[in-house]
C-alpha cells in the first residue's frame, strides 16, 4: 500500500509542476515576404544613385569653377 500512496503523491506533484505557468515564449520573428529580396535591392540601388547623383554633382561644380577662372579648391 505504500508504494501504491507513494506513487500516487509523486505523479499528483507531477501534474502539478508540469501544469504550472512557465515563461511567456518569445514573440515570433516578423513574417519574411516575397518581396524582401526586391526590396532591399530597391533600397540599395536608391543608395548607389545619391552616391552617383552626388559624384556627378561635385564634377560639375569643378568644371563651372574651372570655367570662371576660380582655384581649385
């Protein structure tokens, strides 16, 4: 009869540690779409053109001041 109170008290504490709360899981990751790849592409092309928009830019500063005489700075 011991063992029959005894395994009877062990599975009762068990069920009650295995159904206690534990830590809230972590929130999911933002779902990837199909159109990230593209847009990070987007988002890259858009950086290359502001680096050549800017390049060209100072190019054209250089030969209107060459044009009007002034030092190169």
């Amino acid at each position: 009869m011991r063992v029959l109170g005894f395994s009877t008290m062990l599975l009762a504490a068990l069920f009650t540690q295995a159904c206690s709360p534990s830590a809230p899981p972590d929130p999911p990751p933002p779902p990837k779409t199909v159109l990230d790849p593209m847009r990070s592409e987007l988002d890259r092309a858009r950086g290359v053109q502001s680096t050549v928009e800017r390049s060209a830019d100072d190019t054209r500063k250089a030969i209107d001041a060459q044009e009007r005489g002034d030092s190169t700075p």
